[in-house]
C-alpha cells in the first residue's frame, strides 16, 4: 500500500464527515473517536484510510484523521486544525514530542531501557502503539489509515529514536478489522535492521529476553513497572502467589525484594519457559518456582496459605457490552485472591479492560471478599505510568486499574 495515494495537497479537496446532532459534544470536547453511529453523512467519496475532515452539523470544523469505513471507530481524530499537514514532518514532529516526554520522564536510563514510546491517542497519534527495547522497537499499527503510512511512521521513528531494529508486531485480530494484510506469523515480521529473534532489554535493573515468537501485544506489558516496583517493596518476607504471571516480572521482583518463597504460574508453557530464563538471569531461579496450571485451581487450592496474592488477569471485557460479564469473573477472582490469602495478608488485584473503572473494580473485589467471608481494605489504588499519557477527555485510554487491598476476616 502506498502513502501517498491517500495523502492531499489541498484540504478543500479532502472527503468530509458530517455528524449527527447531539454526537457533537464528545469530540468537540477532545475525544478522539468518531464512532460510525454519530456519522450523519460522509461527502467527497472517501476509501479506507483516507484523510477526512470532521464537522458538526454547521459545518464548523471539529477534526481531521484518517477514514476506517469497516470499523465501529470510524476516525480518530488527529489534528483539529486545517492548517497541520498529515505528512512526515507532521510524524516527526508527534514522535519527536513523544521521546522528549520520556526523556522528562527518565526513560530510557541505565536501569530501565524498556517502555512505551509511543501509546496512540495518549501521544495523539492514535493508530500506533510503540515500545522500545533497549535498540529495538516492536510496533503495532491498529488503524488502516497508519498502516498506508507506515513508511511515514517508519522514517520518523529512525530519524528520532535511530533504533538497530523495528519489529512489527501487528496482530492478525486488529488488521482483519482494519481490512489490511499482516505478516503470516501474525506479527514478530522483521521491518527494518538486524534479524531478531528475540527483544533484549533493562526494567529496574532486572534483564529480560523476550522472544519474538511469544505473541503478546508488542512483547511485554510496561504498564505495569510501577506497580511492580511497589510489589518488590511489599513482598520482604512474604509467600508471594502470582496467579498470571505470563513471563514473570512480578514474581521476579517480588523474588528480589526478599519473599521467603515466590509461586508463579500460568497456562503458557512458553510463557512459563521465557519466565525460568529470566529468573537465571537475575540470578532468582532459586527464589522461584514456575507452574503450569489454571489460576484459579491454584488459587482455590491455596487455602489462607499466602501473605501477598497477585492478581492480574487477561483483559475480560473487550468493550461495554462484555463490561457485565467481566465484573462478574472479576468478583470470582476476587473471591478466590482473599480465599488464598492469610489474615493480615495482601490482595493486589488488577483489570486492563477499560470498560471496567476503579470503582466498578473496587465493587468486584468486595463481593468477592464477602462470599470468602472476608474484609478487602484499599490501602493504595494504581494506573498505567507515565509512559502511557491519557488525554484528559479520552476516558477509555486510562484503561489498566489496579488495587492493593489487606484482607481481613469479616467481623
């Protein structure tokens, strides 16, 4: 696909998106999502991943984006201004702003070198999530309109961020929907420098090896380094569970924070696999020990014998209309997480679905606590790093929630 078909020289000629009344306020006040049930009309004959203007019933102008015919999410706005061209400077300039942010934020350092560069609509460049590994990045294009850019997108990131490697990690799930092609291996497709077979890097001094065949989102979950760091400090002298503990950066830092015995387990035998190698890295494989098996029968095996449970599932709820569903597995595990956990003991509890808020999830883990005839008390409450910025009006990007609760025995 070429970039330059879908790139004009002259706003007036760009194809026009004319919302309903009463969908106006959600983008006029920053939102970045055009659903297609707010679309009026659409005028100037626009194809997938073409430039759009969008307007309100007057006419006035609201945003300008790339066009996603085939998606709930018809555009997402990018600019709100006629003036900003779409081009490469314009790439540069929103991945140059991005890298200056994470630089006022300490990344990379010596002690970190992994982390989101790029978080779509956080960085207002929706359609794009970056993470870097040490000289590598791993990308994800989840929007038509960036894919037919990609070379835009490719050019600005070596020029600001001069990696050895991008990796395209693309997932066969998003560009179905989006209507383009994605690597056979569903991502893990080598775009520019060094062959990679597996992505290096630093996270609070603990060294990982993540290989390109394990298929998880761009390779690893950043979101979650704070609330790790805040674990490590938790577990001196506790029997820790993580109940899904993917690769193990949770159990990992709980091991080096001085747990007397870290259990991790899982249902991937490469994700358990990738976990043991990262532990003789960092010289814990001795303070960890790795299983195979459902969280839940561990969990409800566990009997009130942990002082710290882990609790980060898979995301639940995909959109609103899982949102009722979730909550309800959420309060099982909730339930389950208390079960596990002694008198005096710790629940963190997490949910990246970003239907799911922090007081819905709050709820989950109080029903959960009362069927195991327990008490959850909130000592502290978690969201995603600075790495992952959230426009203010955009609700939905503040997706990953977590909760450090002690549990009680209900009086």
């Amino acid at each position: 696909m070429d970039a330059r078909s879908h790139v004009r020289d002259n706003w007036c000629a760009v194809p026009t998106i004319h919302l309903k009344p009463g969908h106006v306020q959600p983008v006029w006040a920053g939102h970045p999502w055009v659903y297609a049930q707010a679309v009026d009309r659409v005028e100037g004959g626009a194809t997938a991943g073409d430039e759009v203007r969008v307007v309100d019933p007057r006419g006035n102008l609201l945003g300008r984006g790339f066009y996603s015919p085939n998606s709930a999410i018809v555009t997402r706005i990018l600019s709100r201004d006629d003036k900003t061209r779409l081009d490469g400077r314009f790439f540069h300039e929103r991945i140059g702003r991005a890298d200056a942010w994470r630089k006022q934020c300490d990344l990379p350092s010596p002690e970190t070198n992994g982390y989101r560069l790029v978080n779509a609509e956080g960085d207002e460049l929706p359609g794009v999530i970056v993470d870097r590994f040490g000289d590598a990045l791993s990308i994800q294009f989840t929007t038509f309109g960036m894919k037919v850019r990609e070379s835009l997108v490719l050019q600005a990131l070596l020029d600001v961020v001069k990696p050895k490697t991008i990796v395209d990690r693309t997932t066969a799930g998003a560009a179905k929907s989006e209507g383009f092609d994605v690597a056979p291996n569903d991502g893990s497709a080598v775009l520019l420098g060094d062959e990679a077979t597996e992505l290096v890097f630093l996270e609070r001094r603990l060294r990982y090896a993540i290989p390109l065949e394990l298929g998880q989102k761009t390779g690893f979950y950043f979101d979650q380094r704070g609330l790790r760091a805040r674990v490590e400090t938790l577990a001196k002298g506790k029997r820790v569970l993580d109940a899904y503990s993917f690769v193990g950066p949770f159990a990992l830092a709980a091991a080096r924070g001085g747990a007397t015995e870290v259990i991790a387990c899982d249902e991937s035998a490469l994700a358990l696999e990738v976990a043991a190698q990262c532990a003789r890295l960092n010289g814990l494989e001795n303070k960890t020990k790795f299983e195979r098996a459902d969280a839940r029968t561990v969990l409800a095996d566990a009997k009130g014998t942990f002082d710290l449970v882990l609790l980060d599932p898979p995301r639940l709820a995909s959109n609103r209309s899982g949102r009722e569903n979730a909550l309800a597995q959420y309060g099982k595990i909730a339930e389950l997480g208390c079960r596990a956990t002694k008198t005096g003991g710790f629940v963190v509890l997490s949910s990246c679905s970003a239907a799911v808020d922090m007081n819905a999830l709050a709820r989950a883990l109080a029903t959960g606590a009362l069927r195991a005839n327990r008490t959850a008390i909130i000592v502290e409450r978690h969201v995603q790093g600075p790495d992952h910025p959230v426009l203010a009006a955009h609700a939905e990007g503040l997706y990953l929630k977590s909760i450090v609760a002690r549990v009680e025995t209900r009086a």
